[in-house]
C-alpha cells in the first residue's frame, strides 16, 4: 500500500457522472458515439480514480475536466475499435494459420462485399422460383476441377471430418495408419474427433511402417471406412513405408468400403508446373481411387475458410443427409468467396497473377530482393538508435502443413543489434507489434528478419508509412 500523501485526495471529490457528461470535451463525444458508450467509459474512468483514492493516490490532477475528458475518449476510442486488426504478414509463411491463412484475390473481395450488403440468391432458383441448395453453386465447378462425381462444403477441413466420420462411421470402426494419427495446430488431434462423431479408431501398422497387409487383417464386420491421412506438418523419413492410395482404394473396394482420403492442403492443379514443391492433386487422388477427398478452401486453394468434400455422389447425399451438415454450413460470404475462386480456376493460365496466394507463392526471388532493396533504407531510416538493417537471403514456407520441410528461396531485411551494443530484438518486435498496423517478423537467433514476400509493390509505399511511425 501506498504511503497517503498530503496532496491525496479522498473519493468525495469526484464528480458526479451526470455533471461529467455535460462538460463540453465530454458532451461532444456523445454526439457522436451515442450517451451509452459514453456513459460507460465516464463511469470506468471515474471508477478507476475511485480505486487510486482507496490506495491515497488521487490527486487534483486526475480530477482535471480537460484530463478526465481525454481519458473517457481514449476510453470510447478503446470500446468502439474493431477488434480484428490488419497486419503485415513478413515471417515468411505464406498461408499462416494464425493469420487467416490465404489471402484472398480481388474477385473474391468484390464478390463478397455484394454479396455481404444485399440479399442473394443462396438457396433460391430463380428460373423455378423453389427453393435451391446452397452447394449448388460450387459443387458442379468444384466436382468437374477434382474429376469427381459430387461436391459438398462445410465450415472447415476438420468439420468435413467430422460430418465424414459422423455420417459414415457413427458407432463403427474406422481403420488409420498409426503413421498418420495426426495432431495439427490449434488442438486438431484425429482420435479426439473420431471420438467426437462418435466413431472408433482401429489403429494399424506402426510410427513408420504400415502395410496392405495391416490394413486387411483389421476389417470386420464392424469397419465402416478406411481412411488415409496427409501428414501436414511432420514427415517421416529413413525407414518408413505407407500404402500408396491404389493399394488401399483396391482393397476397400473390393470389401465393399469406402475410401476416404483427409488432404489437409490439396492443390487443385499442380503446383510442380510452377516451379513448386509438388504437392497432392485432387483430381490425382480421385484417379487413384478415392471415393471421398477432404481438403481446406483457404490453403493451397488460397480462397476462403471452407472443408470442401468432393468425391462419389452417393457418399456425398448420404453426407448431405446427415443432421450434421446442416449444423456445419457455412453462410453466404463463404460461398460468395467460392465461387470467385472456382470461376478463376476455370482459366489456369491466369491463375498465378490472379489468385493472390499462388501469385505470392510463385513470386520470383528478384522480385522480392527489389522490394527488399527499395525497403532497406527504408527501415534502416525508421529503427532506433542501436540496430543495423541489411538484406540477407532466407527461406519462406508454404506454410498450413503444405510440404512440410519444402522452402522457397526469399529475401529478408534483417535487423540486428549493433555492434557491441546489446539492444534487445524482443522489445523492437514488441514495438513493431504495437504499431497501429503491426509489422510480424521471424526472430532467429540474434536476428529479426522481416521476409519481403507477401509485402508486394503495391503496399510498399504504406508499408514505408507505417514503419515511419515507429520513431514518432
Ligand atoms: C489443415 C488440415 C486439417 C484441418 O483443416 P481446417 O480447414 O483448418 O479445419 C485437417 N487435416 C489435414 C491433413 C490438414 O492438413
């Protein structure tokens, strides 16, 4: 506890809250933000002077109308601040998780912002004037880019899982590789939502090695699917062997049991005739036998959060059937967001100039070592006293379990601390953080790399803004 000073004032001197709000500073705040949002920030703000005058800190000063006005606006300013902040994505993971993975392309933005303010047809067909499905709008371009019969959506990856497991398996065994248990980030661990849709795991094989032969001794009467899972974000090397898709695709068929394949990322078209690390096609798996493919709309598709399920139109009506898939529907700005996607695939050759998070992918390391060039004395110019800023080649990665290991070659500035002199990295990230735009970098070691390839010519002159604005 504080020692009372003489100044201390006791909390008899606080303005009532009604008089507080007729001072001008005050007043015109609810003109406006409106007398509620007011009123609760000159009551937390006066609240907060009574817990100083328990602990005999408060002080004439804190009573100050002008000081006390500046504090309920910064008040208001906190509570009526969007909450979701933009943010430049320099770590070097293109799709990151924790950012909102794939940006989307322009089309998807004019798409969604129609569609956001206006009433559309999502379940509607205007030529019969009856109701239609929503996935109708998706599923025939979606089925016809992975060469499947039938496509469903839902919220996300892990929900496809979920309406999967729940529809087809409910109360049935489901046979894993043990290679392939998989926990990705942000508690996405495979036994939890098995048990969740009510399904029981029958594991098979080994860590590293699973055979045909595991598999085959693990169905019974009581096995409702076989399913394969793509290890995102771990890989298992030196002594390893899973099945290939056609061994298991054959068995299955030939016991009457669906196949279903978990892709996390799943390319709609190969990524290798970029110059990519190759990562599983769709259309390929289907080939290989799949009855069903999972796959997340905001990796590698670079388009809105979405579980698209593609594959046999029976399995897909038995799915869409499930009490299941109604719970996990997405609403009409995702399908919005779709349906730019899908329509941009229809001409590929345009594809990495217009779908933003192949364009990033594919962007060449010149260009970004330019951007890297222009942006140097740029952040050179902007860094405190006691750090050095240079251009250093690095490695940026997919990222959302997309090859894991697989890097693409990059350009960074990297700032250091100078010399001798032991600035601290961690208090300059903190800085870059709290600007009002936050600037995310990668710390390694004794380095703090801002990775120049999602920041594109377009945002370098705002990108030079805002970090100008960490010596103000
Ligand atoms: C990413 C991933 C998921 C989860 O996808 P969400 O769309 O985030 O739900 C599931 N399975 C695999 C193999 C993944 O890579």
């Amino acid at each position: 506890m504080a020692r009372p000073s003489p100044a201390a004032l006791d909390a008899s001197a606080l303005p009532p809250v009604d008089r507080v709000l007729g001072w001008p500073g005050v007043n015109d705040l609810s003109l406006r933000h409106g007398r509620t949002a007011v009123l609760a920030a000159a009551r937390a703000e006066l609240g907060a002077c009574r817990e100083k005058a328990k602990s005999h800190l408060l002080t004439e000063h804190d009573l100050e109308p002008a000081r006390l006005a500046t504090a309920i606006a910064a008040r208001v300013a906190a509570a009526t601040r969007p909450r979701l902040q933009l943010v430049w994505n320099l770590t070097g993971t293109v799709l990151h998780t924790n950012l909102g993975r794939a940006p989307l392309p322009r089309e998807a933005i004019d798409a969604v912002a129609r569609a956001q303010g206006e009433a559309v047809a999502l379940e509607y067909d205007v030529t019969t004037g009856k109701r239609g499905d929503r996935d109708e709008l998706v599923a025939p371009r979606l089925a016809a880019l992975c060469a499947a019969e039938h496509a469903t959506v839902v919220n996300n990856c892990a929900a496809g899982l979920l309406l999967t497991l729940g529809a087809l398996a409910r109360r049935r065994e489901v046979i894993v590789s043990r290679g392939e248990l998989i926990e990705i980030g942000g508690s996405f661990r495979l036994p939890d939502l098995m048990r969740a849709a009510g399904a029981r795991l029958i594991e098979v094989g080994t860590t590293n090695r699973t055979h045909l032969a595991d598999y085959e001794s693990a169905i019974s009467a009581r096995t409702a699917m076989i399913l394969k899972v793509h290890p995102s974000n771990y890989r298992i090397t030196g002594f390893a062997a899973e099945v290939p898709s056609n061994a298991l695709a054959g068995l299955a068929a030939a016991r009457g049991l669906p196949f279903v394949v978990d892709l996390g990322s799943g390319a709609l078209i190969d990524l290798a005739a970029y110059g990519l690390p190759a990562e599983p096609v769709v259309a390929d798996v289907v080939a290989a036998g799949a009855d069903l493919v999972l796959f997340s709309g905001d990796k590698l598709l670079g388009g809105p959060q979405a579980g698209l399920i593609i594959g046999r139109e029976t399995l897909i009506r038995r799915l869409n059937r499930d009490p299941l898939k109604r719970a996990l529907r997405p609403g009409k700005l995702t399908y919005a967001a779709l349906d730019a996607v899908l329509a941009l695939y229809q001409s590929p050759e345009s594809l990495p100039e217009r779908l933003t998070t192949l364009r990033l992918l594919t962007r060449g390391a010149d260009s970004i070592r330019a951007t890297a060039e222009r942006l140097c004395p740029v952040v050179a110019a902007a860094l405190p006293a006691g750090y050095v800023a240079a251009i250093e080649p690095v490695a940026s990665e997919i990222g959302s379990g997309a090859q894991p290991g697989e890097t693409l070659p990059s350009y960074a500035v990297a700032i250091r601390p100078r010399g001798t002199q032991k600035a601290s990295l961690t208090s300059l990230a903190g800085r870059l953080r709290r600007l009002p735009r936050p600037i995310l970098g990668r710390l390694a070691g004794d380095c703090l790399f801002l990775d120049m390839r999602c920041l594109e010519e377009t945002a370098e002159a705002d990108f030079s803004a805002e970090i100008g604005r960490l010596n103000r």
